[in-house]
C-alpha cells in the first residue's frame, strides 16, 4: 500500500527524529532530495534558471536549501521572498553563500529594490513552490495570489515543496487558488492531499523522499491508503484444486428492467469476471443476459426464487415503481452480503441498511452521494474524503464513491484509529462512459460472493475496473471495459504491467 498520513502524524514524527539528530538535517535532507529531483526535471543543472517561491514557513526554508544546491551545480538561482522579514535566515545565508540571490515579491519590500517578478519568471526554467506548507489552511493570502498569477501567465513547470501551496494536505480540498504543479516532491510520508481529489490534481508526478520518518509514523497508522498491484494481487480469489462453481461462491444480480435491459446485461458481465463460481440473474431481462452470456443462471420471478447465493447485486436499471422497490427491499432482507447500486440507492430504505446483520457495500457516483447525504453533488466533488467518510457512518456500510478518485470507506475509517480510506490509483476518464458503473458492481458482486470483505472486494473492483479501462482505451464503452477485465485480473495476479505504481 502507499500510505498517507496526517498532517499531525506526520508533525509528531519529525519532532521525534528531530529531538535524535543535530539540528537542521532533517531539512538538508528535505532540501538534498528536492534538489536532486528539480536537477531530474531539468535535465541539466548548469546554466538554467530557477526561481524559488518563497514563504515564511520551512516549505520556504527546505526551497532556499536547495536552491543553494543547485546554485552550486551552476544554475542561477533567485529568490523571491513574499515575506522578506520572516524567511528562513540560515536557507537565505546559504542560497547568497552559493551565488543565490533574493528579492521581494511584487507586495512586498526588501532593501527598498524593487524587483521586475515577471520578467523573472518568463526566462525561467523552473519554479519551486515554497509558499506554504502542510500546515496551511483556508486558502492562500492575496500577496500569494499575485505572484501565481504571474507564474501562471510565464507557463513555466512548477515542483511543488511537499505539497502544492493552496490544497489541504489532510482533506485533499482546494479552497480558491492554489498551485498547479508539473510534480510534488514530499518529504517523510505521503499526505492524503496527493491522493484524493481534487487536490490530487494539483500535484502533478508525486515523488517521495525518504527522511527517516518511517519507524516514527507506524503507531499512528495512515489515514488513507493507495493500493499497488502486489496488494490487489493478494486479495484475488484462487480456486483450489477441489473447488466447484458453488464452493468459489455464487453471486446474484437484482438488476434491469423492461426499459432498461442492458444494465442488467453489463452487470452480468462484470460479475461473469470477477472470481464467482457462478451467477444467477433475477429479473425480467432474463431473455437479454441469456443471449448474450448463456452461462449464467437466469430466472424471470423475484430475488428469492433464484436460488441460493453468496452475495447480491442490486440496483442497476431496475427504474421506479413497487416491483422495484420491492425487489430493494427483498434483497436487503436477505443474510447474505449484498452491493446496492443505481436505482437501489435511491429505493433502499436507510433504516433496513443500517440494521442488517450482513455486510452491506453501497456504491455511488458524487450525485448518488450527494442525495445520500442532503446536499449538493458539488458539496460532495469539493470534499469527497469527508463524504465517504460520512457515507459509512450513516448508513453503517461500506461505501466506494465512485469518481476522479474513487475511495473506499468503512464505518469507522474517520482517521482516528480506524481503517484507513482506500484510494484507488487506477482510473482514468475512459471510464465516464454510459453502463461502466454497472460493470463495476457486477465485477465487486462477484468478488463479495468469492469470500471477500466488502472493503477489499471494493478496493479490488476498482482497481481491476480502473486498469480495464486504460487496456480498453480509447474510445472505450462498457462492454470494452468488460472484456478487458479478463487482461486486467492477468496482468495483476502475473505482476505485470502496474500502473498503479504511476502515482
């Protein structure tokens, strides 16, 4: 897993490794890393042009260090310093001692010279983003505005110091401007501002230097997590030498209707590739999914004359009205896991869902999350760590909240002592596309009905989902996305490919 921590964590940790070493090298280590990478993304030190942003805080210090560096390797190297009065002595002594120099931003005032920023920032070849911390919140100040503005209209690539400045490194929120960076170096340990959007899309390439932080920040555990292949690879369900269809588990779909057929179709399909040993279809598409998947079990009458099943699938294209509420309602009766989707989020009743015995995994886009919870799809996009967290806690389900970001919660996952927020790292925008959503449910359902825990047949659908549809790109419909899904589950229990290692 690549895990985040909070912001507190991640503070308690330093103190501690601090206390245990002389003072500053945990900034030069900081600033040795982040040197080394603006060196990368530069391709040649000598001769190019940096500038550093830089704020009062350490951000501002571990930029003015490795500036330094890199005025050593034969850049030229300027500061522009938005607090002139408050930057880091020791950083500013170094970057001067190496050829450096400093001047004030546009509202600001050093040694009563003015500065000509923008004509600085147009012959750049870099800027360092050292203006706030992992501490800052609410937004960036006015002065920080200005100067962005005019990094913005320069075009030049941008490495933010840890964190871009302007994203919350705890919520991944973006509260009015904020960096947009080319890539993030990070110090210690990941924060969830680089995981979850929309920060995440501010962040760029995220690169992590190792600082010493790791034995320090194991007793708090992470508050979010992205999982990699190897962890994926490890959740997926192998049939043992003795297995038979019903002994790999079997997984109902409740889903479609007379106007809306396909979806029972995609959910099928998805569920047809997920690790079950068999799938039952209840419903009046019956006629649809046979011919198109004549493996699977159908029956035209209600959930409960299917037959016996290991998990449910409930909810896609089953449309309005008593048949299908009461298709809801049957199902979530049942004492086995069940996945509610679509139209069964809006027809469930909360108060069924939050008194089952057995797991219940529900699975929303930001609108679907939005009505959940009373408020605006916005409200939802703007702050999607703090909607699924408080998706779980509602409703006493685990939850993954599709999107840009899709994230998995538990109840309990709050980030005070319960399981971490998984993030998925495989999606793409291939996947905005008409049905996907049903495949996805299919693909989770089955992995409920093959044994695993709602949290992991979660975060395993949508990692496998997400990698399906960069195989199917571009162009890609929901039936590409299937059938990509047999290449997907290859490709991660193999140990090939990995692009969940790409962030």
């Amino acid at each position: 897993m690549r895990d985040a921590y909070s912001v507190q964590t991640v503070r308690a940790a330093e103190r501690e490794l601090m206390a245990r070493l002389p003072p500053g090298t945990l900034m030069r280590r900081a600033a040795a890393g982040l040197a080394a990478a603006c060196a990368g993304l530069l391709g040649r030190t000598y001769g190019t042009r940096v500038v550093l942003l830089v704020g009062s805080g350490d951000n501002g210090g571990d930029a003015l260090f490795a500036g330094a560096l890199l005025a050593r390797r034969g850049a030229g190297v300027t500061a522009v310093l938005l607090d002139p009065e408050k930057a880091h002595g020791a950083g500013l002594a170094a970057l001067r001692a190496a050829g450096g120099r400093a001047v004030a931003a546009p509202s600001a005032v050093l040694e009563g010279v003015p500065a000509d920023v923008p004509a600085l920032l147009r012959r750049a070849d870099l800027v360092v983003d050292g203006i706030v911390g992992i501490g800052g919140r609410g937004g960036l100040r006015p002065d920080a505005v200005e100067v962005l503005g005019l990094v913005q209209d320069a075009g030049v690539p941008v490495v933010a110091v840890d964190l871009p400045s302007g994203v919350d490194a705890d919520t991944g929120e973006v509260h009015g401007v904020a960096v947009r960076a080319a890539a993030t170096v990070t110090f210690g340990a990941h924060k969830p501002g680089l995981l979850v959007d929309p920060a995440r899309e501010y962040a760029g390439a995220v690169r992590l230097i190792d600082i010493g932080l790791g034995p320090y920040l194991a007793a708090a555990g992470p508050v979010v997590s992205a999982p990699q292949h190897a962890d994926v690879a490890a959740l997926l369900p192998r049939p043992a030498a003795g297995s038979d269809k019903y002994r790999r588990g079997v997984v109902g779909i409740a889903a479609g209707s007379g106007r809306y057929p396909g979806a029972a179709v995609l959910a099928v399909a998805g569920a047809l590739r997920g690790g079950a040993g068999a799938v039952r279809y209840a419903g009046p598409a019956a006629d649809a999914v046979i011919a198109r998947f004549p493996e699977t079990l159908v029956s035209a009458g209600p959930p409960a004359a299917a037959g016996r099943v290991q998990a449910w699938v409930v909810g896609p294209g089953l449309g309005d009205g008593p048949d299908a509420r009461e298709t809801v309602r049957e199902v979530l009766a049942s004492d086995v896991p069940v996945l509610v989707d679509a139209d069964g989020l809006r027809l469930m009743d909360a108060g069924q869902v939050r008194g089952r015995t057995a797991p219940t995994l529900l699975t929303p886009h930001a609108g679907e999350a939005a009505a959940l919870l009373g408020t605006a799809r916005e409200e939802v996009e703007a702050a999607r760590l703090a909607s699924v967290r408080a998706l779980a806690e509602r409703y006493g389900a685990t939850v993954l909240l599709k999107g840009s970001t899709t994230l998995v919660a538990a109840p309990g996952g709050d980030g005070t002592g319960g399981a971490p927020v998984r993030v998925n790292p495989t999606g793409t925008g291939w996947l905005a596309t008409a049905g996907s959503g049903d495949v996805l449910s299919g693909l989770a359902g089955s992995l409920l009905a093959a044994g695993l825990a709602p949290a992991d047949a979660a975060t395993a659908g949508a990692y496998l989902h997400g990698l399906a549809g960069r195989l199917a790109a571009p162009l890609t419909s929901a039936l590409d996305v299937a059938a990509a899904l047999r290449r997907a589950w290859r490709d991660v229990a193999d140990g090939t490919g990995g692009p969940g290692s790409a962030r």
